[in-house]
C-alpha cells in the first residue's frame, strides 16, 4: 500500500512538473536562440524583384462575424460528425467533433432560419467584430500589401469593397447584400465539455447566395484576358461543398474554371489553394477536372491529409494529427506529388505540377521541382512563416516574448528507415535539400514557425500565409 502511495504520488508530481516545464517563462538562453531564429528569418523576407506581378485571384467574398464559438453555442454531448448541417443537433455534432481535434472546418448551413438566429446571436456579444472575408478577398488583400497589381473575381457590396487595400481591381458586379460567414473562434486549452481544444482554431458556417455559384466568373474571364497575370489563382471552391445545386450545374461550373485555367498563356503559373471539404464527390471532381490543371498547390496539414487519402482510397479524410512530424507532412507531400504528376500525364491540356506549400502551426514546408521557374524558396518559406506569426498576434512586430517554438530541435526528412535528421540551426533557420521523387529533382525547404502564445485571430491565416509565400516566388 505505502508503495502504491508513494508511486501515485511520484506521477502526479511528475505531471505537475512537466506542466510547470511548459508553462515557464522562457529562459534567457531561450530567448537568445529565438531572437537568433527571428533574425535568421527576417533576413531573407525581403523580395528580390525587377517589376510588379500581376496576380489574378478568383473567386468570391464574404463578410466575416467573428465571435468566441462557446458564447454562440451549447455544449451537447455527441460521438458522431454528420455530413450535412440542417438543424442545432447537426450543428453541435460537428462542431464538437472538430473541436476536440483541434481541426479547421468550414461547413455550409442548408437552414437559412438557423444561420440566421446564428448570426444575430454572434453579434450580440460583447468583442464580437466585422471584417472583410472569403479566401479569394483575403489572398488578394495579401498580394497586394506584398506589392503585387490585383485583380479579384469578387460580387461585393461597394461598402465591402472599400475595405480592400487601394489598388485592387474588382470585377463581377454589385450586389445588395454581402454573403456572411460566421467564425466561431476557439483557444488552445479551451474546454467545451469533457473535451480540451489542443491547439487554437476555428469553425466556419455560411449560407452563401453568390459564392457557391462562382457568380463572377464570367466577368473574370472577360477582363483576365487583357489583364494576362503572371499568377492565376483559384480559391474558394470549398464554397460549393454541399450546395444545393441543381442537377449538373455545379460540374458545369467547374467545367468553366477548368477552361480557364488551361487557357493561361505558358508562362502564367497557376495555383489552386484548398480547404476544408466534406463533400467527396466534390474533391473527386477537384481531383480530376482542377488539381490536373494547376502547377502549384497550397493547403494546410488536414487539407494535405484529406488530399491524399482522396487520391489514394477515395475518401475523405475528416481530421487528421493538428501538429504532426516534419517527416508525417514530407512523406505526404512527396506521395501527393508523385500521384497528381502521374495523374496528370494522363490529362490532356494539364500542367505538371512543380510546387506544394504545406502551411502547419509549427513549420512551413515548401517542394519545388528543381530546374522550374519557381524562385527563392528559402525568402518563401521564411515570408510565410513570419506571417502566419503577424497574422494570427495581429501585429506587424514579432515580439520573441509572445512566442513559442513547437517544432523540435532536429527532425527527420522521411519515416523511411534510414532517413537522415536535419537539425535547427537558430542562426540559419531554413534548411533545404535537393533530392529524387517520382519523375523529377525536387527541393524541399522547411522553417520553423515562431508561434504565437496570445492568438488574436486564425481565420485567413492560411490564405495569408500562402499568398505570402507564393509573392516571393513569382
């Protein structure tokens, strides 16, 4: 008995104690080596540039309600994720399911009534707050504070046009009312329920009129022609996940974006950003009438994860590990790369896909084919990672005080025995290696990320992070 005590004992004091370890102030030392990494960083943001991109980015925009979720919603205990959203028990089973993973995701609402009360309640709440949103508005905002001319596929409110940065030129029409996103926020160590969020995040619920439908594109492709970007860029399709569309009309749409991304000039790259997808249909027909036609990818963790699982099994892969190994996410980039390529042979019309940025909490990695017209990765890398750190502490200064470093002091480049490990180098950040994959040389780059301990904001942090990067390599 006196053992057992004294085992008991022994563990809840260890756990105290490791608790403790990660809670501490960082030390002097610590902040040394951050400071070192910071530097390393920032030295190597500033683009080398002759002249101004152009970047075409399509397609939609919103207006987002931001709101902490645990004031909007109840608690209601659940062990299922349903597929479509109609009424509250649909919504708090999905929302649950995704919190205690710590997991994105964005979910289209078929009760308009529901959406409605939603919103009304979010804006009730004390902090709650109004900002432009939709992935191709907040990655044309970005392009063009990274000093690139823009033109976005957006049907916007003049109110909500005022909000994008001068310079950014609109095409698609007005409309009377903005579509709505509700962002419901969620903090790391936040509770609801008997579960812990690990890490912080966001669900997003819309019950959109003009996105869904890609209601600019023809406007877009009007004026992209005299316009002839250097980038093209298409976002937003995630929009159509779930929609009630009639019967053949949502294919006939995407049929249309296809069409436009292959008729780019050669030397246009092309890139398709995802996120989060239920739907498998839908990623099915991203699969095969989109990815074939893109040269360069950008996603996060989950959506790298769902990519893969469609490609290899044919399903949808939910959620995945919301801070996963170096090696977990390369081995998976590097699996993505070699099927879309082989895929895409098969594809008339396609490009060969030559770039895949995978934005995580904890690093940003980025595979380019080696010999292709992509630049600077190692400026991109360290330009993505510092901002998804401004991003998310809504602040241009990174504060090493206000900072944590997730990634471990050395990682491996593949789960592959044999694999070798690459250690951080404080004073030089970013490491980057060429190797053999599939068909092609590639070069790989890897940062870490100085993640911000007091987040103030993480929706359009990926939209942000990897119109970022992608600006350093065009």
């Amino acid at each position: 008995m006196e053992w057992k005590i004294f085992h008991v004992g022994f563990s809840l004091s260890f756990i105290v104690f490791l608790v403790a370890l990660w809670l501490r102030p960082a030390t002097d030392c610590e902040i040394c080596e951050l400071r070192a990494i910071l530097r390393g960083l920032t030295d190597v943001e500033t683009p080398d540039r002759i002249r101004q991109p152009k970047v075409a980015v399509g397609y939609g925009a919103c207006m987002d309600v931001f709101a902490n979720a645990k004031d909007v919603l109840q608690f209601k205990e659940s062990d299922s994720q349903p597929n479509t959203i109609s009424n509250e028990i649909d919504l708090m089973q999905t929302y649950t399911y995704f919190f205690r993973h710590g997991a994105a995701a964005e979910r289209f609402i078929h009760n308009s009534t529901l959406f409605d009360q939603l919103v009304e309640r979010a804006e009730q709440i004390p902090g709650a707050r109004w900002e432009m949103g939709g992935n191709a508005a907040v990655m044309a905002a970005r392009f063009s504070l990274e000093g690139c001319d823009v033109l976005l596929a957006a049907k916007m409110t003049p109110r909500l046009q005022k909000t994008l940065p001068l310079g950014v030129k609109v095409v698609g029409g007005d409309v009377s009312k903005d579509d709505v996103h509700l962002i419901l926020e969620y903090k790391t160590d936040e509770v609801w329920g008997p579960y812990r969020a690990p890490r912080a995040n966001r669900f997003i619920l819309h019950n959109d009129d003009n996105n869904p439908t890609l209601s600019s594109l023809e406007a877009f492709e009007a004026s992209i022609v005299t316009f002839k970007p250097d980038l093209l860029v298409v976002g937003g399709l995630q929009m159509m996940d779930n929609y009630p569309f009639e019967k053949g009309v949502r294919e006939e749409r995407l049929k249309l974006v296809q069409e436009q991304m292959k008729t780019q000039l050669p030397d246009t790259h092309v890139h398709f950003e995802l996120a989060s997808f239920a739907e498998p249909k839908l990623m099915t027909d991203l699969v095969e009438n989109i990815l074939p036609f893109a040269d360069s990818l950008g996603m996060n963790e989950q959506e790298l994860e769902n990519l893969k699982s469609i490609l290899l099994h044919g399903k949808v892969s939910v959620v995945t590990d919301s801070n996963p190994r170096v090696a977990t996410v390369l081995d998976d980039m590097r699996e993505v790369f070699r099927q879309l390529r082989q895929k895409g042979r098969k594809v008339a019309g396609s490009r060969s896909l030559t770039r895949i940025h995978v934005h995580t909490l904890a690093y940003q990695a980025i595979l380019t084919v080696h010999g292709s017209t992509w630049k600077n990765s190692i400026g991109a890398a360290a330009k993505a990672s510092l901002t998804a750190h401004r991003h998310v502490c809504g602040t241009s200064l990174v504060d090493v005080e206000n900072v944590h470093l997730i990634m471990d002091d050395s990682f491996s480049t593949s789960k592959a025995e044999g694999s070798r490990r690459v250690p951080l180098n404080v004073t030089s950040p970013i490491s980057c290696w060429d190797e053999e994959c599939g068909d092609a040389t590639i070069n790989v780059c890897v940062a870490p990320v100085l993640v911000c301990t007091h987040a103030k904001q993480t929706c359009g942090g990926g939209d942000n992070i990897s119109s970022a990067g992608i600006a350093m390599q065009i």
